[in-house]
C-alpha cells in the first residue's frame, strides 16, 4: 500500500464518523486524545464489512450459466474461471472492495494503536484493555483475509521463504514497503490475536456481536492455527472458545422461509461479512455446485435451509447464507469450531472424541430422530467424517478456499476443481496450482516493486 491508498483509508474514515470528529470545524485538529475517541474510531460498521471477496467467486460451492459467467464483471468472471489476470489493470470498485478496503480497516487499527501506546492518562485501564484488544484482533483478522487471498498457502517446510503479505504494523505512510514471508505473517498474526486475547474482557459474545470476546478470540486462535497445519494448537484454542460459548442453533426450530432468518444470531461469535455485495450467490441464475448438492441427505434439514428448487431447471439455488444478508459470512461461528475441534481430533489420535462433536453437530442439522450416529474406528474414515460434515456446514464463510489450499497438501484430501461451461468453455484448478494465490493490484506492483505472484 502506497501513501495514497492510506490517505485514502483515513479520508474514508473521516467521512465516516458521526460522532466527536463532526464536532470539531477544523478536521486538522480533530486528533482523538481519550480511549473513547479511540473507541469512536473502531465502531463503525462498515470496518466489519470487508473482508476480501475475491476467493469467494473462485470456490466450488455453486456454478454460472455461460451466459451469466460471460455477461459478468471482470473480476468476477476471470476469479471464476481462475485465470491469471483478474483485475486486467483495472485499479477501481473490485480492488476497493478486496485489497484498499481490509488495509483501510487495517490503518484506522494502526492509528488506534499508535494512539493509545502515547496516551498518558489511560482513565479506565479496563476500557483501555478492551479497545486496544479490539484494534489487535481487527489488525489479525484482516490480515489473515488478505494473506488468504494474496499470500501463498501456509507449508509447514516452505512457509520461511514463501512470499506473503504486506503487514501493516504502524500508521506511518511514506515509503515503499516490501511483502513479508509466509512465516513472519502468521507469526504476527498469532502474536496480535495472543495479545487480545489477554487484553479483551468479555468471556462471551454479546448482542450485537461486533466487539470481540474471549470465546471469539480462542475461535480465531483456533481457524489460524488449523490454516497453519498445528493440530494441537487450534484443538486447545477450539476447547478454549467452547468453555466459553457453545451454543448452537438446532434447525429443528428454525423457521423455512427465503428471507434471511440468521443476522446476530446465537451460534454467532463475531460478525463479519465480506465486500461481496453483489448478491451474485442468491441469484436465479446461480446455482448450487451439483456435486456439492448430491452429498446432503434427505433428512439433513441444511438442504432445505441452504437451498431451494430453481424455476424451471433441475438444479438448486442459494435460499440463504449464513450472515443474514447478500454477503458471505466472513466471522467465526460455534458449528466452524466444533468442526475444527472435530478434525484435531480426529488428527491427533481421538477418534471418539471427533465423532462426539460431529453428533452434536448432526443433532442440531438433522431432523429429530434421524441423525443416526457415525459408527467406525478406522481413523481415516473418521477424517474422512468430519472434511465430509465440514464441507457440508460450512457454505461461504470464507473458509473453503483456505481449506483447498490447507488440504490440498495430502494427496489423499486433494480435489482438483473443474468448472463447465456447456460446450463454450471449461477450467481446471489442480491442487497445489500456482492460481490459488491471487494476484496482487497492479498498481501496487508498479509503486511498491513488490513480486508479482506468479500465475
């Protein structure tokens, strides 16, 4: 990110503010001097809206018509055919939207922490704790959304010299800046989410699910660890998430409707959507992957849930996703740790303890009496249990392509990814394909020097 881009963030942030700043006529003054200020500068909305979309459009949950795929974006169109050029030069809303929009966030983060470290009178220590455990998670969590989208995938035996992200670690804006290796960017990732996990007060999620708790910490603590392949790690953060909130919506009890019946809900720890505001995946034209659709039983209430009938075809659209709106969910929910515990324990040797979690889990997705327990003892097929339960829970929640990049690394968890396109078009992403890193913006290419993922 070149100065420009952050000037833009803090303009943006500016813009956006309603409370103290607006008050103040001369903006150049309107430097927040309290934690409260520095609260205001957290509590926007829309810094919880942004995660990167982009790998959401690449991912084998649904498919395109050729007409449709043809007749959309740029960016949505070469993300879906998973082609080298996605943004084809073209720096405006899809670049906005997936790389300046988390580094903004990002910034407004930075700005905040920065801030609070010169403050000489903290007031509350409580509060200051708690916002400075806001920003550091906010930090850690767009990092990790833009190192899954335009770093390259965490190899335990690579992951030193393997190219990453920029990090963002201070609110200076000059200068050129360099990509750091996989390695330093989980590494700082891990150390914000530690250091808010000791800062925030909150053990579990209240109403509005927008400031982050304990329980919500150890969930994040548990999806990186799983990224990174460090099973014990993301067990125990999973346990920690779980002592502390493990409520889980049965869907017994929720109503079929095609409205949006999940915002803020209770199996909610965080929420967190991502910039796809296109409402491409609750389109009539959108249809649901047929493969993906096939591994649903009858008495699996998610088919009727997730999906419906779509007019005048045989195939299945999009009924609802789990953040409640167009967008795809981005935050962490009680069904994701529950799963992540699940596969560590399959992993690491507790194959009744994996298949514990998963009956729960069938329970509360299953129509009452028909959620028939797993019954096995061969750990493979345990394995096999839980990446099956996880690739039916778990439908744009920016989770499936860092799974394919995770699980593509053994070849008996690899899936090669075919898109058809009648008899116009079709593509193939292999596992372990260059393509599953993103290109970067070109226009931070030619600013910062950085090397170009090679496609």
């Amino acid at each position: 990110m070149h100065y420009l881009k952050f000037s833009a963030a803090f303009l943006f942030l500016s813009a956006s503010c309603t409370g103290f700043l607006d008050e103040i006529p001369d903006r150049a003054l309107a430097v927040p001097t309290t934690v409260g200020e520095f609260e205001q500068l957290l509590n926007f909305e829309s810094h919880y809206t942004v995660s990167p979309a982009i790998s959401e459009f690449g991912i084998d949950d649904f498919f395109l018509p050729y007409a449709v795929w043809n007749g959309a974006s740029a960016r949505i169109r070469n993300t879906y055919g998973w082609r080298p050029d996605i943004y084809e030069g073209n720096n405006g809303a899809g670049v906005l939207q997936d790389w300046n929009g988390p580094y903004g966030v990002i910034y407004v983060c930075n700005v905040v922490l920065d801030g609070l470290d010169a403050l000489k009178d903290t007031g509350n220590p409580a509060h200051y704790r708690n916002v400075r455990g806001q920003a550091l998670f906010l930090r850690a969590f767009y990092h990790y959304q833009l190192q899954e989208a335009y770093g390259q995938p965490f190899r335990p035996t690579t992951a030193g010299s393997d190219l990453g992200i920029p990090l963002r670690l201070d609110a200076i804006v000059q200068g050129r800046i360099a990509r750091n290796t996989v390695a330093e960017t989980y590494a700082s990732i891990v150390a914000d989410l530690r250091h808010a996990l000791d800062l925030v007060t909150k053990e579990r999620p209240d109403a509005d699910r927008l400031w982050v708790s304990k329980a919500a910490v150890h969930a994040m603590l548990s999806r990186v660890h799983l990224t990174m392949q460090a099973y014990a790690e993301a067990k125990t953060h999973a346990d920690g998430s779980l002592e502390r909130y493990d409520r889980l919506l049965d869907f017994n009890d929720l109503p079929l409707t095609n409205a949006f019946p999940y915002p803020d809900h209770a199996e909610m720890l965080t929420r967190l959507t991502s910039g796809a505001s296109t409402g491409l995946f609750l389109r009539t034209t959108t249809y649901v992957d047929t493969s993906l659709y096939q591994l649903y039983e009858e008495a699996d209430l998610r088919k009727t849930h997730y999906f419906k009938p779509a007019p005048g075809t045989s195939y299945a659209n999009f009924r609802n996703l789990y953040s409640g709106s167009s967008s795809p969910f981005a935050g962490l929910g009680v069904d994701e740790v529950l799963l992540n515990r699940a596969e560590c324990r399959a992993r690491l040797g507790d194959p009744n303890g994996a298949l514990d979690d998963l009956g729960r889990l069938r329970r509360h997705r299953y129509r009452a009496g028909d959620s028939a327990p797993l019954a096995t003892d061969d750990p493979a097929d345990v394995l096999g249990a839980v990446l099956l339960e996880r690739r039916k829970e778990l439908l744009f929640r920016g989770t499936r392509w860092t799974d394919l990049r995770r699980l593509n690394q053994d070849p008996a968890t690899a899936t090669v990814l075919v898109r058809e396109l009648g008899t116009d078009a079709s593509f193939t992403l292999p596992p372990g394909d260059a393509r599953y890193t993103l290109p970067m913006p070109d226009i931070e290419i030619a600013l910062n020097g950085f090397t170009q993922n090679q496609r």
